[in-house]
C-alpha cells in the first residue's frame, strides 16, 4: 500500500471510529432521528480513499447520487486527466468551462489575491517540474526552478462569460489545493437538497459535516498526526462545518537524505519551508478551507496568523509549528481534545 494512501486509510478510520461516540449536547429526538438509519459509500476517486456517510430513515440512492457528482467534478477539475475542463483549457490556452470549473477558478483567483499569492492556481508548471502528478519526482536544477516559477502566474488567466483563457503559453492551472473542498461543499448541498439532516463526507482527511449525528452529539474529527501515521494530534467536535488540513507529511519524496513536499511555497518555486507542518481550517464553507489550508500552510506562523486577525469570522485554524507548538483559535479550543499543550489564539481587535 502507497505510504500516502496508508495515511488516508488511518484518517478515514479515525473519522469513522471518533464518528461513533457519545453526545456532549444531547438534542430533542425527532422521528426523523429516532428512525434514521446508517448509510455509507467508500471508493477511491480524487487520488484519494472517499467515505460518505448518511443517516437517513429509510434506504437512499442518495449516495449513489453523491458518488456520480464526485466522479463528474473529478472529471471536470482534475489536470492530470487529458479530458478535463481543466486539462483542456491548460492544452488549448481557450476552453468554454462549466459552471463548476468556472466558480472554482474564480474562487482559485480571489484566493490568490486574498493570500497575495500563497495560494497559486497557476502552480502547475512547478508540481510537473518536481513530478508530483506523474510520480517520476526528482530535484529540479536551480535554472529549472527559475524558469517554471516565471509561469506560475495566475495573473494571466482571464474569466470572461463562460470562457476562460491562458494569455501566456506554458502557464497552467492546477486546482489540486481547493477541488477537493469545493467537492465537500457540493456534496454537502447535494445532501441538503435531498432532506439529509445528518451525514459526513471524508475526502483523504478533508472532512465536512451536515448537522450532527442522529442522537444530537456532535461528529468527532480526528486530525493527522504528522509525524507519527497511526496517531492524531487531537479530535475535534464539530457539526454543519468543513475541518480541512494540508501538511507535506501527505505527499513527499526523499533524495539524498532531504525531503521534498507537494505544497510549493510560488515565492520561491521549491517546497513551503515556512514553519508549519500542519494547518487545519474549520468552516463552514469547505472551498475556503481548502483553499486556505494550502495558502496558510504556505505563508508560515506569523503570516497566517495576521491573515486571520485581518479576515472575519468565517474560519478557525489549529496549527502545529515545526518547533512543536500547537497554536489553536478561541473558537474551537473548548471542542478541540488533545495531549498537547494548547496555545490559545485570540482576535486581537
Ligand atoms: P492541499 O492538500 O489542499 O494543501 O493541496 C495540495 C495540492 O495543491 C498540491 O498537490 C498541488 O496540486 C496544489 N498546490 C501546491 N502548492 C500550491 C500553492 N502554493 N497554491 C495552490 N495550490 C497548490
Ligand atoms: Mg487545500
């Protein structure tokens, strides 16, 4: 089994276990709760293990429905699949996209400008550069790294009606560090539409809720240790919200005794180095958590928490430093378990 795949397997188990355990709120049980009954989905898609799961009181093709969708935005979104919107519109330099492709391009570009930066759709050049989508990894040459981080620029891509095009060649979009998000989100809606009131979707650790769990607790959450695979820093309770991570513990290569991550750091072309190992975003809108994850991961301790002091309300982080530190925010600190020492954040104005 890959070693990443391995971690998603223990993610998707801590979810499922954690997933299962006894009511801190208990709320009213209305027949709809009283009569629900567990569904569940698991497949491999997006490059990673997906669990989903429903209570529901009767038996229900909704995830079956859900499964399609995830399939369909996969195909949509993904680079590395020559038929994609995505691969398409990086090939041709012009594409007509769809509505999902197109919101999560003009979500990608916003995240870009928010960040300034940290968050690149335009990363593409840079992940093919460090062989990332193929696999075949290796460390690239400083010229090299010069010469792809000169077309890692989101700058150039235009949204126009539907259509959207590259105006320089050799620019290529990469929406790996948001579509995942953006997937949760639309199962979540999917589920809404179809009268679920409690459920959960796992995408390799990307987690979002609907409701709580039929006996009114909240679903339990547990988050990657980064170091250690069968082990979870903490177990957060949470319900009708994203718990989004991205750490380079989820995809490395090692040469000449130095690991090489999959988050790269578009100041510099090479692997963020930053401070951060770990960066978990709860929100109830799961495209900026992903979103966010990657660009806060990037920008290291110091930035990353300027960003949230500036931003409003709509998100909370847990970030562990490469010193060991667990810096957590006021929000969530209460329903976030963990052995280790918690350093509370709080909003300063
Ligand atoms: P995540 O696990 O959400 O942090 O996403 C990591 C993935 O996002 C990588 O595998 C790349 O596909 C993509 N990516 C890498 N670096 C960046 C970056 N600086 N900004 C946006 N996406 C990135
Ligand atoms: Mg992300």
């Amino acid at each position: 089994m890959k070693k990443t795949i391995k971690y998603f397997y223990w993610i998707g188990i801590f979810v499922l276990l954690f997933g299962l355990s006894a009511c801190s709120v208990p709320q009213p049980k209305t027949e709809d709760t009283i009569n629900a009954e567990k569904h569940t989905a698991d497949f491999f898609a997006m490059d990673t293990y997906i669990t989903m799961t429903v209570y529901d009181a009767q038996e229900t093709s909704v995830l079956e429905i859900a499964k399609k969708r995830v399939l369909e935005l996969e195909e949509k979104l993904n680079a590395e699949d020559d038929d994609s919107e995505i691969a398409t519109l990086n090939h041709n330099r012009n594409a007509v996209l769809s509505q999902d492709a197109y919101q999560v391009l003009e979500k990608a570009l916003v995240y870009w400008q928010t960040t300034e930066g940290a968050f690149n759709p335009a990363i593409h050049p840079l992940m093919a550069l460090w062989g990332f989508p193929t696999g075949k990894t290796r460390v690239p040459t400083e010229q090299e790294v010069k010469t792809a981080l000169a077309l890692a620029r989101p700058d150039k891509i235009v949204l126009t009606d539907e259509m959207a095009s590259i105006q320089q060649p050799g620019v290529q979009i990469d929406l790996g560090g948001i579509a995942k998000g953006y997937t949760s989100s639309e199962l979540i809606k999917l589920f809404r539409q179809n009268d679920i009131k409690s459920g959960l979707v796992n995408l390799g650790g990307n987690v979002q809720s609907i409701g709580c769990k039929p006996d009114g607790s909240p679903w339990k959450v547990g988050i990657q240790h980064p170091d250690r695979e069968k082990d979870y820093l903490g177990i957060l309770e949470t319900q009708n919200e994203a718990v989004i991570t991205s750490g380079g513990y989820e995809r490395f290569f090692e040469e000449n005794g130095a690991t090489y991550h999959h988050i790269i750091d578009s100041s510099t072309g090479y692997p963020a180095d930053n401070g951060l190992i770990s960066v978990t975003i709860v929100s109830p809108d799961g495209t900026l958590a992903d979103a966010l994850s990657t660009a806060l991961y990037v920008m290291g301790e110091e930035k990353a928490l300027a960003y949230w002091q500036k931003s409003a309300d709509d998100f909370e982080m847990i970030l562990l430093t490469q010193d060991g530190r667990l810096l957590v925010t006021r929000e969530i600190a209460a329903r976030f378990e963990t052995d280790m020492k918690k350093e509370i954040i709080e909003k300063t104005a």
